[in-house]
C-alpha cells in the first residue's frame, strides 16, 4: 500500500511546485533561503509523482484526475498516469531528486550567487511542465506543458546571457523548438478534426486515419517529436544549448528532457496511429542507426567535455531508436514477441541513459566549477585531487560505453539481442538484410563510445595537469559528490539486476496495444534472455563474479612480487616528462580523424612562429576542425531559401491602405466560394 491514494499525487506534486515558485520569488532577497526552498521543494514534488507512478507500475491500474474546470465554457483539463506514463514519470523523479540535491551546493556557487533564485524558480517550473507532458491525456493539456517546458528550458539556457553564444544556443534553441511544435499543432488539429475529439483516448484509437493522411501525420509527428529528442538530422540545436546551460541544467536536459520527445514517439508513432507500417520501422531503425554512429563520432573530436556529452546524448537516442524500430518491425509483421524485445530495450535504455548521463553532468558540472574550464586540453591530474568525482565519473563512462556489468551493457545487450533474434525468427528478406546492419552499426558504436571515453577520462583525470586551474582544483563538496555516488550506485545495481527493471516493464508492455507482455525476456533471478534457449543468456551479476574474482587473483599476484618490484622514474626518450609532453586529446582522437575522414572532412592549419630561423621555432601552432556537415549543406542552404522567399515576399506589404482593403476583399471572396464549392 502507499502512504497517499495514487490519484492524488500528481495534483499534490503541481500544487506544491506552484507554491514553491511563489514562495522562492517572494524571497528573493534571501538568495540561500530561496535556493534550498526551490530544489529541495522540487526534490519532495518528484519523490510524491514518482511514488504515484512506482504504484501504477506495480499495480498496473491506471490512474485518471482532473488538475483544471472551467465550467463557464465546460473545459477539463484532465490526466491520465497509465504504464507509459509512469515509465517516464519514475525516469524523471529518480533522476531529478540527485539533480536538485545536487543543485543546492552547485547553484550556491558565487559565480550563480545573483542567479540562484532564477535557476531555482526555472528548475521548478520545468519538472512540472515535464510531469504535465508524461500524463497529459488531451491535445491542449499536451501542448500546454509542451510549451511551458520548452520556454523554460530556453531561459534556463541563456542563464549567462551576457555570453553571446549562450544567447544563440537558447535563440536556435527555440526557433527549432518552435517549428517541431507547429508539426504537433498540425498533427494534433488533423486527428482531432478526423476523431472529432481532442482526448487521446479517441485521438489515438489507432483507427481513425488511413493511408496516405496515416503516413502524413506519422511524418508531421516524429519530425515534432525528433527535434525535442535530437534525432540526427534534427539535432542542431543540442550540442549548442547543451554546453551552454548551467551543468545541473544540461544533467536535467540529457537525462529527461530529450526524452520527451522519445514518450511521444513511443506514444503518438508506435502505437497511436495504428500498427506501424514497415517502412515507418526501417524509417526509424535508419535514423537511429545514423544517430548512434554520427553521433559518436562527432562527439570523439570535440574537446569540450560538455559538448562531448552533448553529442552522446545524440548516439543514446539513435540507441533508443534502434530498439523502438526492432519493435514497429516486428509490430508491422505481426511479431509480438519481437515487438516486445524490442520496445522493452528501448525503454530500458531511456532509464539508463538518464542515470548515467545525468552522473556525466553532475561531475562535468564539478570539474567545471573547480577549475574554471570545460576544455579537456587544460586539464589532466584531476584523479589525484578530485578522487570521488573522479570515480563517480569513471563510473558514468563505464556505463556509457556499454561496459559490463553496469547499466548500460544491458540495454545495449538487450536491443543488440532484438537484432540477432528478429533475424533468426523471420524469413522476410527485409529483415534478413536490415537488422544485421542495424547490429553492426550498434556494436561500432559501443566501441567507439568506449574510445571515446578513454579519451574523456585519461585526458581529464590522469596524468600530470596541464594548466595552473587544473594543478589547483579541489573536491566538490559532499552536497555536490554524494548525489553523483548515488547514480553511481544506480549505475551499477541497474546492470547487475536487470530483471527488478524488466519485471516493472511488463506491466508498461501490458498496456500498449500489440506487445507480448510475457516475451521470455527474463532468465532466472538476475539474468536476461531473448527466446532461442540454448545460446542468448546473460547473468550480469556472475560476470561482475567473474570480474571481481580476476582482479582478486591479480592483486594477490601483484602483492606476491611487489617485494621483488623496482621502482624506476619512467623513461621519456632522454627528456623530462613534463605536462607538455603528455598525450593530447587532439592526438588521440586524429587516428580516428583519418580513418573516418570522407565523414569528418577535417581541415587543418600548422603555424610556426620564429623570431630568428624558421629552423628554430619559437613557438608552434596546430589547429584542426571537421566541417559541421549539417549546418553546411542542410540547415545553411535552408536558411538562405527562406530569407529570400521573405525578402521576395516584402512586396506584399506595399504600405498602402487599398492595397491591403484589397487583400481583405479577395480573402472573403475566397471563402465564399470555399463554402459555396464544398456544400
């Protein structure tokens, strides 16, 4: 039993919020009383939602309310908690109560000091907004919370405004959120024109439309919903706003935001329009297989780690996707078992990446306060000086990089297993060609995610600091480290007992349409498995066994020859090793640079300085960049079409009074005979 009736807990949660924006506004002059009461308030607000939603999942009864009536024109708007919605709603508390835990040291900073009463209001307003959008049961409640959590989101953005760059990052921000927002209006106004109701019940009966008006809106909705979520090519907008956020807020936009857009394709493209058809599956699966693989390898040349988890966030989500399309492939052929292997991955990885993801922020956000720098070439030695931070993000990375038996390696291992059985299972010749090159493209992409990283952690936390911010930081105080050590510990008990994550999935199975909710995907205690019995189970708690057994066996022999061990300076070709001498992020990476390089296109400018003999440099500059693909020859071209059509347009607005009359008068002739021609 719970301690409060389920129903009651989202209006409680959205009261409280109300109130404590009211209340943080109003003491405002007492920036450390307004910050606790904001981010703690916020924290008690998610652990109320999500124990309503930990409740639904483990009744799998659905919970519906009224939050608004206006009865004068006979408005309600009303919720619905059911297993999706409670999915994302349990996604959202586990992460956001460490966020704002950790928010009370890092926002007290003085560089947020006369900031810290936005930032609490902001953080505040934009949980609820999400909470609104995972239960929203009607295209106005939808679109409300929609709205309220994308302005928000760009006001947390352009926190530090007078930097021109955060203003770009919240104003490109906006105008991509704003053009996914019109497709949702127009999606949202052709199904309820179809339905003849604005509830989602009768919106998303999956009857309503068909043929090529189906297709449309499936278009209209996932290019709407894959803005939000970053999808490659629609993902512009995220490595700017992403770095240019305070890191509390990026750990909040990684970890949940982005997958709000991943709810409403899982809600509105899986399953409210009908059973998928096939190419809406391949259309997915190409996308989420381009995701995963661009994004990782932009991300293993960025040098800023912000912007390096920025684009990791992108290869997530083609990871998502990668499982939601096993899914609507198997939906499209009648594969239940198959659709449930694979919508289960995909949803098992949105809880993943959302813990992990949300540990990366918090300690790049740590790094960033105490050194002042979120350029890897400047740091190094951090391990030594922040250990905790340090091994709370060796953790994250780990995780991200799909290692076992963290959390990571099991989602990635169970949409991996989707592939692989989707293609033992059908003879159609589709799925025969697609789903092996949709593994292979998973499998590149872990391993370069786990370079990736290499490069992330050696380059920051090892070896000798390279600048005087790095030789001079410090740990991050215990409000700041301990909520990173609990999604560390998530991090871990996630990957080491996935079937506690699986069991609560099946009722969020049970509730959408066409799934198998019994799919064999579960092996004994603690084990994961995926139909064919003899070949595909994995026990992640007896490989961290294993691992911890080899290491044991490696200390003990390193103990046994540690009094025979010398003890010698290491050899550095005749020099001094110095932090100049030290491998680079820019070296690391360049091998990777030319192996790829018909993607990349990189181009490179070396610059010797001399005084007396170009022989005898004083000093020598490196500079290498990769063309930023999309913006060359997508958006860039696209802006330019537009800007001259609205040049060319200019001619309309003559600045004449009969001119417009004119205008008038040829509209309503217009629509009279619209009328006329259609009665």
């Amino acid at each position: 039993m719970t301690l409060f009736d389920p129903s009651s807990g989202l209006p409680t949660a959205l009261a409280l919020r109300i109130g404590l924006v009211a209340l943080t506004l109003l003491a405002a002059q007492r920036p450390r009383m307004a910050r606790l009461l904001a981010f703690l308030g916020s924290a008690a607000a998610s652990v109320v939602t999500g124990s309503a939603a930990a409740a639904v999942l483990r009744t799998g009864t659905p919970v519906h309310g009224v939050l608004f009536v206006h009865r004068a024109s006979d408005f309600t708007l009303s919720y619905t908690i059911d297993g999706l919605s409670a999915w994302f709603l349990v996604v959202l508390a586990i992460v956001a109560v460490p966020i704002a835990w950790f928010s009370t040291g890092y926002v007290g900073h003085d560089h947020f000091s006369r900031r810290s009463v936005f930032l609490g209001a902001g953080f505040t307003v934009l949980l609820g907004a999400l909470e609104i959008v995972f239960t929203a049961d009607g295209a106005i409640g939808f679109l409300f919370g929609w709205e309220l959590f994308t302005l928000a989101t760009a006001a947390l953005v352009a926190t530090e405004h007078t930097q021109r760059v955060n203003r770009r990052a919240a104003y490109l921000y906006l105008v991509m959120s704003h053009v996914a927002t019109g497709c949702l209006i127009a999606g949202f106004m052709m199904l309820s024109a179809a339905s003849g109701s604005l509830a989602f019940p009768e919106m998303f009966a999956g009857t309503v439309v068909s043929g090529p008006l189906r297709d449309g809106l499936f278009a209209l909705f996932f290019i709407g919903f894959g803005v939000k979520a970053g999808i490659i090519p629609f993902h512009v907008w995220l490595p700017e706003a992403h770095p240019a956020a305070p890191s509390n807020i990026s750990a909040l936009m990684s970890a949940v935001l982005i997958k709000a857009g991943i709810y409403g394709i899982v809600r509105v493209c899986v399953f409210g329009l009908g059973v998928p058809r096939l190419s809406w599956g391949v259309l997915v699966i190409v996308l989420g297989g381009m995701s995963a693989v661009f994004g990782v390898l932009y991300a293993l040349m960025q040098h800023d780690l912000k912007r390096l988890l920025a684009y990791h966030s992108i290869e997530n989500i083609g990871i998502i996707l990668l499982g939601l399309g096993a899914g609507m492939v198997g939906l499209a052929y009648g594969r239940s078992d198959l659709a449930s292997i694979g919508v289960a991955a995909g949803l098992y990885h949105v809880l993943n990446h959302a813990v992990f993801k949300g540990l990366l922020f918090l300690g790049a956000g740590g790094i960033v306060m105490t050194t002042g720098t979120r350029q890897i070439e400047q740091l190094g030695g951090l391990l030594r000086r922040m250990p905790r931070t340090g091994l709370c993000f060796l953790v994250g990375a780990m995780a991200s990089s799909g290692l076992p038996p963290l959390n990571g390696f099991a989602s990635e291992w169970l949409t991996f297993r989707a592939f692989l059985y989707g293609f033992r299972g059908s003879s159609e010749p589709l799925v025969h060609s697609l789903f092996p090159v949709g593994g292979a493209l998973l499998a590149l992409t872990t391993a370069l995610a786990a370079a990736c990283f290499v490069k992330a952690f050696g380059i920051s936390f090892l070896a000798l600091p390279r600048s005087k911010a790095a030789a001079d930081a410090y740990e991050s105080p215990a409000v700041m480290w301990v909520p990173q050590a609990f999604l560390a510990v998530l991090c871990v008990a996630l990957g080491l007992f996935p079937r506690v994550v699986l069991d609560a999935l099946g009722n969020v199975m049970a509730s959408l349409p066409g799934l198998q909710p019994q799919a064999d995907i579960v092996s004994g205690a603690t084990g994961m498995a995926s139909g064919f019995e003899s070949f595909d189970h994995v026990v992640p708690l007896a490989l961290a066994l294993c691992l911890l057994a080899g290491l044991a066996i490696a200390t003990v022999l390193t103990a046994r020859r540690g009094a025979m061990a010398r003890t010698v300076p290491t050899w550095g070709c005749g020099g001094e090793l110095t932090a100049h001498s030290e491998y680079t992020a820019t070296a690391f990476s360049k091998p990777l640079m030319m192996i790829f390089h018909q993607i990349y296109r990189p181009t490179r400018k070396v610059e010797a300085l001399a005084e007396i003999s170009p022989y005898f440099p004083r000093e020598v500059r490196y500079r290498s960049e990769i063309e930023p693909t999309f913006e060359r020859y997508v958006y860039g071209p696209l802006v330019r079409g537009i800007l001259r059509l609205a040049d060319g347009m200019k001619v309309v607005q003559a600045g004449s009074l009969h001119a417009y009359l004119a205008y008038v008068i040829a509209l309503v002739v217009s629509l009279v005979l619209l009328v006329w021609w259609r009665s």
